[in-house]
C-alpha cells in the first residue's frame, strides 16, 4: 500500500463534494495530509472519543489497577448504595456496551446537561435502570463511556485524563486535544475530544502496530487484540470490540480485516490490518454521505 490512497479519498470527496475537512493516512511511519475544506485544526471527534477512552482503561488493565472482569459494584459499593445487578456489570460489559440499559443517554451533545438533577454525573448512569441482564444485548450509549472513565479515574486514583496524557497524548506527540468535563473534572469518555485528524491516525496506528508506536510499547499487544475483535454483536453488518466497530458481512464485502472508531458528523479513523494502513478524517456531514464514500474506497482497493 502507499500514498496513492489518500489521492483516491481526496478524489472521492471532490467527486461527491463531501463536506469533509482533513484526510489524513498513516503508512509505515509517516503520515501525510490533504485538506479538503480549511478548518480548525483540532475538533470535536464525538463518538470516537470511546476508542481513546478505552485506551486509558487499557493502560489501568496493564498496570494492574483493574481488569476485564472488575466490576462496577467492585469499583463503587463503598460509596454508594447500588442496584444489585451492578455486582455483575464487568469493565468488558461497559466498553463492549452491553451493560444492560435500553439506549442512549447522558449525550451532552444533543441533551441539556443543566436540565439533569444530579450533581453528580455518576449517580445518573448508576441510577439508571437496567432493562435486560448484563451482558445479553447491545445497547450503544455515552453514558458507558462515561462511566468507563469514572471506572479508570477510580480504580487508578487518577483522572482518565491524566492517564491519557502522560501514556499517550504526549509520548505519541499529539498537540492541542482538549476535553469536555462534567462539573467534577471528569472527561465525558463517550464524546467530546478535540483532536487533530492526524492524532486519530496515530491512535490507528497503536493499535494496527499491538500497541507499538516509532519503536516504543506503549500499550500491551494483548490488550489491542481484544480491543480491536468481536466482544459484542450490533448487527448483521458489524461487530464491535471494546469501542471498536468490526464491518462484516455485506459491509465487509471482500472479507477485509479491518476495524474502525467513528463519530457523529462523519469523524472516523479506518485501519486495514491486511495493507497496513490507517486513514483518518474529519467532516461535518448532517447526511452521512462522507463515511459511506471513503469505505467505499476502502473496501474496494
């Protein structure tokens, strides 16, 4: 594989005219750009927050502080008075979004964050309630991911934040991310990274390389393997690792091994197992065409 695939996904969103800002690609070290429409450099990636989310708990599971059992119960009996059903809700169970709640919640990007009664954000995804067994069904929410960080923050005695600081952001060489917070400091998790395109390529790139990046380990091989395979089932056309979405199927045509984090407005990092790739984008699609155009590309190389 080389440099020509970003000409292609270049090419597609001036055929389509897709309201994509940067294409960034990721090949063997070196990552080049191309930028469709100006635009801030950093910007709100939404969803695929989740995957760097699910770094910082990786780097708990490394360091022992937790592991993919470990659960909420585990984490919060002491200071709060809790639903039984936590006892069996695992770090698996949250990241794989199969806790057991019926859908979305706690987005602070379509909701009014100042309309919810709890000062405290954990107490509203504790409290919510549990509609099928923990573990029997996907059911996709921020308020996971919320939670997730809140799990990192305390089995770590550190923010999430933090953690992602000094193991990623910086030793990866990222610039200017910033979070969105609840009012006691913690970042969302499900949404709310600013980030450039290119360091979404570079988070594609830990995980394409078993947690490798320009010679370093920065997170374990394990780790990535499970991340990055199917724990739960969506749907027909996708399975999904521990934030990752896992095309198959009718939208994995030619059985490509490939996996990707995506976010709302068309944000998406792809890595392509098989060539060894990774390419990354930001757009602002209220129709969703960009994603569907550049895997078309992907998918058909």
């Amino acid at each position: 594989m080389d440099f020509t695939i970003l000409d292609r996904l270049a090419q597609r969103a001036a055929d389509d005219q897709l309201p994509a800002y940067r294409i960034s690609v990721w090949i063997d070290g070196e990552i080049r750009e191309k930028v469709i429409t100006p635009a801030n450099d950093c910007n709100d990636i939404y969803s695929a927050s989740k995957n760097f989310i699910t770094t910082a708990c990786g780097f708990c599971i490394d360091d022992g502080y937790m592991d993919y059992s470990t659960t909420v119960w585990d984490l919060f009996h002491d200071e709060r008075e809790l639903n039984p059903l936590w006892k069996d809700v695992t770090l698996e169970m949250v990241l794989s979004q199969t806790i057991g709640i019926s859908g979305m919640f706690l987005d602070i990007d379509t909701e009014d964050a100042f309309s919810w009664e709890e000062e405290d954000w954990l107490d509203r995804v504790l409290n919510h309630p549990f509609v099928y067994r923990p573990g029997e069904k996907f059911a996709y929410s921020d308020s996971n991911f919320y939670l997730a960080s809140r799990m990192a923050s305390k089995a770590s005695g550190r923010y999430a934040e933090e953690i992602l600081n000094e193991r990623l952001f910086v030793p990866m060489k990222m610039q200017g991310w910033a979070w969105a917070k609840c009012p006691r400091g913690h970042v969302m998790g499900g949404t709310g990274l600013f980030i450039r395109t290119r360091d979404m390529a570079k988070l594609g790139a830990l995980y394409l390389n078993e947690g490798v990046y320009e010679g370093r380990r920065i997170l374990s091989e394990e780790f990535c393997y499970h991340a990055t395979h199917a724990v739960s089932h969506p749907h027909e056309g996708s399975d999904y690792g521990l934030s990752f979405w896992i095309p198959k199927n009718h939208s994995n045509p030619h059985g490509r091994d490939v996996f990707r984090g995506s976010g709302m407005l068309n944000q998406s990092f792809w890595v392509d197992r098989g060539e060894g790739f990774v390419a990354a984008w930001h757009a602002y699609d209220t129709k969703g065409r960009t994603n569907d155009a550049f895997a078309d590309v992907l998918m058909n190389l």
